[in-house]
C-alpha cells in the first residue's frame, strides 16, 4: 500500500525527499553591494530558462521545455519571449558574513546562473587567463538594472582549493560531514551523486574535493504535467528574461 505506511521506517525517506526538494542554492547580490567567490569550473552549462515569479517569490528558475518537448506549457503560460540563455556554473561564495545567521552559510557552495552580459564577460576573463578555475574574484553589482549575478568581476588571486575544501558547506552543512555521511547511508550517497559530480575511490569512498554540480540532474526538465501544477494555480509573473529586476526575497540564505 504506497499510500499509508505503519511504523517509523519512513522517516529516512521522508527526509531525503525533502532534502532533494530545492536544489542548490542560487548565487544572487542585492544592486549596491559587493561579494568575493571562488570558481570551482570554467565551462557553463547552458539552458534556456525561465524564472516566474509565483505567489511571491522568485525561487523558482526551471529549464524550458521547448527543445525537447512538443508540449511546452512553460512558454505557452509565461510566453516564449520570458525565457533566457543561461550559463550555470559552480561557485563557492566566500564573502565575509556580516553576522552570526550569515556565518553558517559562508563558504556555501552555490550554482552562480549568468545571463549573456555575464556569460560573455566571463569568456572574455577565460580567455586572457587561459582558465578561471579556482579564481577568486570580487564581484560588483552597481545598480538595479546591472545582472543581479554581478556586472564587473575582479580577479584577486588564485585560491589554494584543498585548504579551501574543509570549509566548504552545502546548504549549511559541512561538505566533509556529508562525505562522511555518504559512506554509511546509500540515500545520502545517491544524493550526493545526483547533486555533484563525484569520483569515487576504490572502495567506493567519495574522494574529498569540492565538485562541480551534476548539471544534467539539477537542470534536468521537469514533465509538463510538473511545469503545469507549478504555474497552474498560482499567482504568476513572467520576469521577462530581464538581467537585472528579480529579487528572491524569500531566499532562505540569508545573503
Ligand atoms: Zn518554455
């Protein structure tokens, strides 16, 4: 009976469905403010994305449907002219946190999405670099129309990552507790292995590094049926593949 389950055998499941909900937390500055990143790649994984506003919040990027389905509810609701080009690529957000809330998620591992002004000046700074990975950069957003992902990146200096890894968190936790985690729980691994690319040794153990993101799970399409409850009842607003305007007030992190 997959509906009613007797006992406390559900738990587990229950809570590694809940983590698996939201992916990663998305890298995002308020206009006026300053933050300092470190890449972990130099390759974007590119969509087309759309990024309605529903019932209040902004948290709600998805890749479109259109190229591989005939059925495309996503521009049908939102209108083709809503989606975007976006490039992903992984970061670690090493800004100084300002208090003890902001404290927990320094050194968050966060996919950063660009949009074309971005992606492009970021092509431009791999190619005089020759690679941008492990590159910490300061990172600006002037003003409200600027890409809320930052409009001028600074190069500071090269990041030594293996000092770097032990401090790494996802969504708050440490990155090496999750490793550990992993080897004694197969839902915690199978997880990690659908949120980051891992290697693993020859016993089976994730080797500790920081990974890039598992771009083909946590972009993969949702289904039509997904796309359609998602937008269906809800109170929406296309953002209209503007690179400046959202806002995720909502964010649960805190930065
Ligand atoms: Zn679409």
């Amino acid at each position: 009976m997959g509906w009613l389950k007797i006992g406390y055998d559900g738990i587990d499941a229950e809570k590694e469905r809940i983590a698996r909900l939201s992916g990663p937390n998305r890298f995002w500055m308020k206009e006026g403010t300053k933050r300092e990143i470190v890449l972990i790649d130099d390759e974007p994984a590119c969509v087309y994305e759309h990024s309605p506003k529903i019932n209040g919040s902004w948290n709600n990027a998805f890749t479109c449907l259109k190229e591989s389905s005939d059925i495309i509810p996503c521009c049908e609701k939102l209108g083709e002219r809503d989606r975007y080009y976006c490039g992903h690529y992984t970061i670690v957000d090493i800004t100084e946190p300002t208090d003890a809330k902001n404290a927990k998620y320094q050194h968050e591992i966060k996919l950063l999405p660009t949009k074309l002004k971005t992606l492009s000046l970021l092509r431009r700074k791999k190619g005089d670099r020759g690679s941008l990975i492990g590159c910490i950069f300061n990172v600006h957003r002037d003003s409200k129309d600027d890409p809320n992902c930052g409009s001028e990146f600074e190069f500071q200096r090269e990041a030594k990552l293996e000092g770097l890894f032990p401090l790494v968190t996802f969504k708050g936790k440490k990155l090496v507790d999750l490793y550990k985690e992993a080897a004694e729980k197969p839902e915690v691994m199978a997880r990690l292995k659908d949120t980051f690319q891992l290697t693993l040794d020859a016993e089976g153990k994730i080797v500790p590094k920081i990974y890039s993101f598992n771009y083909e799970k946590i972009l993969a399409q949702k289904t039509p049926q997904e796309i359609r409850s998602m937008l269906g009842s809800a109170q929406v607003e296309s953002d209209g593949g503007q690179e400046g305007s959202k806002s995720p007030k909502d964010d649960n992190v805190p930065f």
